[in-house]
C-alpha cells in the first residue's frame, strides 16, 4: 500500500491535501487558495497518466474521459483527508447552517466512496466479449467521472460554506452525484440482462474449442506464439482470459474474440458455449476451475519447452493430453520421478520452429554470435539465468571477433540485479561498436526490428543458459553454449541424444574464454546436434512440418464435441 502512495504524481494530491489540513488547523488565510490548488491536481494530475491495462479493459477508450477516470481512484486518500477536515471545519463556522454542512459532506464522501466501488466486480461484470466490450462499458466513464467530480466539488463547496458561491458549487456538486449514482444503479439494475447478451453472443459465434489462458499483464506472449497455427487449423474458437488485464492485452493482438471471465460461475458458462476442447498453454493455478469440467477434453501444450522445472510441473499430470515437441519432454517427466502414462503424450513438433533457417552459407560474411540469456524466475529453483555472468560472456565473444546480438527475456526488467547488468552489456557493446565499427544489435531497437527466430536467423551460433532457446535453436543446426547456472540441470545419459550432448556447456566458475573459445571452433557437434534436433523436436521433416500441430487441433476436436449440461458432480 505504501509503495502505491509514494508515487510522485499520489504526491502531489496527498501533499497539497495535507496542506489543506494544515490550513484548517491553524485557521490559515490562505486556505481557499490550497483548496483550489488541491482541486485543480485533482482533475488535471489524472489527466497526464496514462490508462492503465486493467482499466483499458474496463472503458470504451483510452482519451481525456478515460484518464481521467482511470486516475481519479488514485487520488482517494487525499480527497477522504481534505473531506474530513474541511468538514469538520464547515461545521464549527458561526451560522454554518449544520444540516446543509452535512448535506454537502455527505455528497462529498458518498461519491468519494461510490467512485471507488463502482469499478468493483458487482458492478463491472465478471463476463465480458472483446466485440461488444466497448458497447457494454460506455456509460461506466461517465459514472465514474461524475460521481468523481462530485467528490472534488465537494472540497471548495465546504472550504467556501456559507454563501452564495458556496451553495452553487455545492448544487453543482449533488447534481453530478445524482446524475452518477443513477448511471451506476441503471448498470446494476441490467446486470442480468447485459449477462445473457454475452453469452448469447458467445452461442451465436458458435467456438469450436477454447482455448484458456490466466496470468499477468505481459505474459500474452505465451498464447501469441501459437496463434498462427491456431489459425491454420480453420475452426472457430474463442480465448477465455482470466485477469482483467490480460482481457486487454489478449484483445491487441488478435482479432478473435476474447472472453474475460471473472469469476467461476462466468468460466462454466462459457465453457458450456464452447465444444468439447479446451487449450492451455501455462499451468497457471487458475486452470483448475476449467479442468474440474470432466466432461471436456483438456490439453496442455504450454508455451515453450525446455530443461526448467516448468517444463516437468507435477501440475501438468491433471490434463488429459499434454501436447509435447519431441521424445525429451516426455522423459523429461520420468527423469524426475512423475508418473504420466505414456499415451496421454503426443509428439506435435514445435511449429513456432517452422521459421528457424539452417546455416547462412556466405563465406565471406562477418560472423555473428547471439547471446539471449532467460530471467530470474518467481523462485530461486527457477533462476537460471547467466546474466550475472553476462559481461564476461560478452567480452569473450567480443575477443574472438565476433558481431553480437543481445536479446535478453523480456522479464529480465523485473529484477534490479539483472537491470544492471543489461545496463553493463550495453555499455561494452556500445564502446566496442564506437572502437570497432562492428554493428552490434540490443536493446528497444533490436527489440523493434528482430524477434526471436528473426535473431537466430542472423546469427552463426548462440550462447544461452537453461531455457527454451537452445531447444528451438537445435532447429537450425547451427552451435550452441549452454551455461549450467544450477548443477546437473541438463540430462546427461549416455546413449540418449540430450542437449548437454550437443551443446558447448559450462558452468559459473569455468574459464568462459576457453569456453567460447570452443563454440567459435566447434569441433566434432554437428551430429550431435542432428540427434538432438529430432529427439527434442520430433522426427517431422521440414516441408510440413507445422501441419503436425494443425492436423492435432483439427483431429482432437473432431473427436471430443460436446454438448450438454456441464457438471462437476
């Protein structure tokens, strides 16, 4: 909570709040002037922040209404402290008229409180459709915004009382508290019947298969890399997401539509409109309220695969198929003790590979390393990220005259540690391109122009730690390093083609020039890694290779159509 208050812009209002206090406490002259300054904050301050995704799913737009709204919430503790001792001292003024001095205060703090309820889940809807969305949400801005302004009209009414201005302001004030309050009670008042438009818009849609997603803000990434092959299937489906937030970010990168459901009750009547398949692509908690529907068939096909814990989640066993790449992730599983029998698998191949190129074949080229190091983790057993050692890596790679690309995970913003050592990287690489003239690629830029296979495309061999890159890189046939931040992460079983076997691997504390030193010469991989390719990735070809997913999705659905009464009894 307090984090939330120390921003500099909940300053503002919060300061110049507490002056108001102040200025009735010691009965200042220059109070009018403070509750003006307070009152213009509070209208203009939420004016230059931008909406936030949580309330972009909520309003119709993201301009001047919807800021406003979006930051007036933020604002609260300065209107309830002003509230409270302009109040107070409204009602001790000779001839205060004390019933009107309640009237006002009551339709300050009324609406104070009723701006913030109004964004609750009784009010807002626990089911929206992307489509109709926006339609569904128009007049919430203008509950909001004038239940708001209300709350703020409130302060110079009462710093003013008595008078003729003082009264105006305060008419002012009730009017725009009516006008919302009776926005917001015509919204409740269709609740049910708003409810029943969406779902039978979601029946008219007619999905043939959902697919599910629950996370936060950002992790839409884990469904956008499967959309085009989703796509490639030619069934109708919808994307039921969890999080308010995610709805947002869901619904900017596709044009299907996109469900949030809010709740257990918005999940099963949804599920009821949407055939008989549902797709996962994490194992987020919130998978379970549409898992305990028996009657569906529910596939796991996760969002990359890799030696991390995830890829191996004991969680994964509550799905009735989990869709993999290749043989390894099924062993993954028995490796590590957890018992999921062998025909609830099925070997899809990783279509997001399809774009991946073999080894660039000019000769005269400059030569090009890739370093894409993954984040932290939520948990110290997740972290495997070999930016620590970053700077080293790079300086090697630098040292055998080689381009470098730097593509951090994106994630790698969330912790201050890995913040400062992209900032390190950055800065080698910036003075090396100022000394060499090499034409090094990082940052927003590179961020902008390449993605992920757009990097490995343009490089002649990675470094990486343990993730899902050096997995797809194996596509390429191109050498590889993997640095082994936690000790025995990667399998090494003799007679089984692992990526320890063809990969250049080291751990913290190993001389890292030596290291890279045998990557650039990369003797004696090449058919190790053309084992591991198909053990890791299937035994498809490359013509065709992504029809192998497609052809699942279409066969699966066809074979588990449901309709009926969903129950978990």
């Amino acid at each position: 909570m307090l984090k939330g208050l120390v921003k500099p812009r909940r300053l503002i209002a919060l300061a110049l709040a507490a002056l108001v206090a102040t200025a009735v406490a010691i009965e200042a002259s220059w109070l009018i002037p403070a509750v003006l300054a307070l009152v213009v904050a509070l209208i203009v301050v939420p004016l230059t922040q931008p909406v936030g995704p949580t309330m972009q799913a909520r309003l119709p737009s993201s301009g001047l209404l919807a800021r406003f709204v979006a930051g007036a919430g933020r604002s609260a503790a300065a209107t309830w402290l002003s509230l409270g001792a302009l109040g107070t001292s409204a009602a001790l003024r000779e001839d205060s008229q004390d019933w009107a001095v309640a009237i006002v205060f009551l339709v300050g703090a009324g609406s104070a409180a009723l701006s913030a309820l109004v964004t609750k889940p009784a009010l807002r809807g626990d089911l929206r459709l992307s489509t109709t969305a926006d339609d569904q949400s128009r007049s919430l801005p203008w509950a909001i915004a004038a239940v708001s302004l209300a709350a703020v009209l409130s302060l110079p009414a009462l710093a003013l009382w008595p008078g003729v201005l003082a009264t105006i302001v305060a008419v002012l004030a009730a009017v725009l508290a009516a006008l919302g309050t009776g926005l917001v009670a015509r919204r409740f008042a269709r609740r049910a019947s708003t409810r029943e438009r969406v779902l039978d818009s979601i029946s008219r849609l007619e999905p043939a298969y959902a697919v599910y997603q629950s996370g936060p803000y950002g992790s839409a990434y884990q469904l956008k890399m499967w959309l085009p092959y989703l796509e490639q299937a030619g069934l109708p489906y919808v994307i039921i997401a969890r999080q308010e937030a995610l709805f947002s970010e869901l619904r900017s990168i596709t044009d299907r539509p996109v469900i949030y459901a809010g709740s257990l009750r918005a999940v099963d009547e949804v599920l009821a409109h949407c055939g008989g398949t549902v797709i996962y692509v994490n194992n987020a908690a919130a998978n379970t309220h549409a898992v305990r529907r028996y009657q569906l068939h529910h596939v796991q096909i996760l969002h990359g695969d890799s030696d991390k814990a995830s890829s191996r989640n004991p969680i994964s066993a509550m799905y009735d198929e989990l869709w993999v790449a290749g043989q390894a992730a099924i062993d993954r599983y028995g490796d590590h003790g957890i018992g999921i029998p062998s025909e609830r698998f099925r070997i899809v191949g990783r279509p997001q590979v399809t774009g991946i190129e073999g080894p660039r074949l000019d000769p005269g080229q400059a030569r090009t390393a890739l370093y894409a190091p993954t984040w932290n983790g939520f948990f110290g057993d997740a972290n495997y990220s070999s930016l620590p050692h970053g700077r080293a890596i790079v300086q090697a790679l630098l040292d055998e005259g080689l381009t470098v690309i730097f593509r951090e995970h994106p994630y790698s913003s969330g912790s201050a540690q890995l913040r400062a050592a992209i900032a390190d990287i950055h800065a080698l690489l910036a003075e090396d391109a100022r000394r060499t003239g090499r034409a090094h690629r990082y940052g927003p830029e590179l961020f902008a122009e390449l993605d992920l296979i757009g990097c490995f495309n343009a490089s002649d061999m990675a470094v990486t730690d343990i993730s899902a890159v050096p997995n797809d890189f194996l596509f390429s046939g191109k050498p590889f390093a993997i640095m082994e931040m936690q000790p025995d992460t990667l399998v090494r079983i003799e007679g089984r083609p692992t990526l320890a076997a063809a990969a250049y691997t080291a751990i913290p504390g190993d001389d890292i020039p030596a290291w890279i030193g045998a990557l650039v010469r990369d003797e004696g991989k090449a058919p190790a890694r053309e084992a591991a390719r198909e053990h890791y990735l299937g035994p498809f070809a490359r013509e065709g290779y992504a029809d192998v997913f497609v052809d699942a999705v279409r066969q699966t659905v066809a074979a588990h159509l449901f309709h009926g009464e969903l129950s978990t009894e």
